[in-house]
C-alpha cells in the first residue's frame, strides 16, 4: 500500500564515494528515499549497487560522501536503530541469554530487568530452553534468531536488516519470514530489509525499493499491495504475486544488462 505515515527516515541526494590507495568506487548515487513509521521497506537490487552501504550509512555506521541522512528519534526511551547482519554477529563466548542482555545493559536497563526483557524475546524467537546455551552449539537459523531477539530486544524505533536470511536452507529462510511476518504484526517496527530475493521483499514488504547497478540509485519503488496479516501460502498462490515477482524481475534484468 502506498505509505499515509509520517516520513521517519528521509534519504537526500546521497552519495558515498570509498576511497583507497587504488582508487575510488562510487557505490551510491544521488540517492532519495522516504522510509515512513511503521513502514516495512526491501531494499532490492543487482549485487554491489550499494544496499549494504546505504544501510550502514542508515545504522550511523558509515558517513555520506555527499546529501543527507535524517532519522527521527521520537522516544528517547527506545534505541533509534538496530542492526541485524547476515552473518549471525553474535558473541560465541556470551550464552544466548547473556548475548540479548549485553546490549540492554549498555543502555543502563539493570541486569535482573534485562534478564526478564531477554527471556521474552527469546521465547518469541522460540529460543525458550537454550538461554544458557552457547551460540557455536546451535544451528545457523538459531543463531540468527538469537541476533534478531538481541536486535529487537531494545525496542529499536527502527529495525535494519540486512540479508538476515540469506546463509539459512531454503526451508529454514520460509519459516522465519513466517516469524517475521508475525513479529512485524505484534510490534510494527519501522523496518529496512536488505534482500535478494523477490519473492521474500514481496512477502514481506510494503513497499520495495529496487536499486540500479552500481553506483547505486533508487530505479523504481514498487508499492505491495497484500493486506496484513499475511499468509504466505496465500500470497504466493495469488496472480499479483506471480504478476508482481515478473515485473521486478524485468526491472532488475535491465539493470544487471543494460541495453
Ligand atoms: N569499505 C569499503 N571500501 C571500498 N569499497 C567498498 C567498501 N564497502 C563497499 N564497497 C564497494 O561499494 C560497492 C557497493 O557495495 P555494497 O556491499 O554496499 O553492495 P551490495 O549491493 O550490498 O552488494 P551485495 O548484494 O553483493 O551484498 C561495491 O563495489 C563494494 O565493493
């Protein structure tokens, strides 16, 4: 659906430009982007156009080269951003418990309330049971849901994904978009989602940004039109499905062979 809700992350003209002593890559162009409260935004696009770096520039972890950022902070009781990275970015030396209760205790929440907000995103993440656990001791879809209990856990204002799925089997990835859709629902963070997947930004998303090649700009953003909540089986069954998925995917083959 097109967004009605305020802007909560406002992108302007923004470049990155990396430099070394072998030279310099523009990874992003002159990029605008709305992201609204609430909003569930993909970020799609050919490999190496720049959605990891216009989500690090999000996250505050990488500065622009060039236009603006701006993020609102609404509640500074709650974390502007979290981050969650494909690589399952957890401490393999801090138990499950104690890897959701680290970032709490960062934030001033005393241990035995971070203890009582950790076990409650671990069981949401189904993780009741291996709180005391070590990260290396449990699967990969495991350790991701451990990273995105962790991500959520300080109430973030907005949510930054990117490529959460993308190391898990293809059965695994379906049932934590499944979990995903679901906690989305509960708690309706603003969210930015980097994927590859079509049909996971479709299943997902409100809206998707799709991303030329490199260096980056926002070719087109689609609006999804399924209702929430979503049944996945449902929605990949329908004709919109099928008809969405085909003209993003002419989309993105213009951009990985231009003519
Ligand atoms: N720290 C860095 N130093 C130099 N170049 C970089 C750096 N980070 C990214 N790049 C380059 O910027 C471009 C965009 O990279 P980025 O990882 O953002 O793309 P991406 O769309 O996320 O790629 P993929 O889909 O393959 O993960 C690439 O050419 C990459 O090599």
């Amino acid at each position: 659906m097109p967004p009605t809700q305020p802007v909560k992350i406002a992108v302007r003209k923004l470049g990155k430009v990396f430099s070394s002593g072998a030279g310099s890559v523009r990874a992003l162009d002159e990029i605008v982007l709305d992201v609204h409260d609430g909003e569930f935004l993909c970020l799609l696009g050919p490999s190496g156009c720049g959605k990891t770096t216009l989500l690090r520039v999000m996250a505050g972890l990488e500065r622009p080269s060039s236009g603006t950022i701006d993020m609102r902070h609404d509640d500074p009781s709650r974390s502007l951003s979290a981050v969650v990275f494909q690589d399952y970015s957890v401490f393999p030396w801090k138990t499950i418990r104690e890897n959701v209760i680290f970032p709490l205790l960062q934030t001033g929440v005393r241990r035995a309330r971070a203890k009582e907000i950790a076990d409650h995103w671990l069981a949401q993440l189904d993780l009741s049971g291996f709180e005391n656990a070590y990260p290396d001791t449990v699967s990969g879809g495991m350790k991701q849901r451990v990273a995105i209990a962790r991500a959520l856990a300080v109430e973030p204002e907005t949510l930054l994904m990117d490529e959460p799925l993308a190391a898990l089997d293809a059965q695994l990835r379906l049932l934590l978009q499944e979990k995903l859709l679901d906690l989305w629902q509960a708690n309706q963070n603003t969210v930015v989602f980097v994927t590859h997947s079509i049909d996971e930004a479709l299943l997902l998303g409100d809206r998707i940004a799709v991303m030329s090649a490199r260096p980056g700009r926002i070719a087109t953003v689609i609006d999804v039109p399924f209702d929430r909540p979503r049944h996945p089986d449902e929605i990949r069954a329908s004709p919109d499905f099928a008809a969405l998925r085909d003209e993003i995917w002419h989309r993105l083959r213009r951009e990985l062979q231009p003519a």
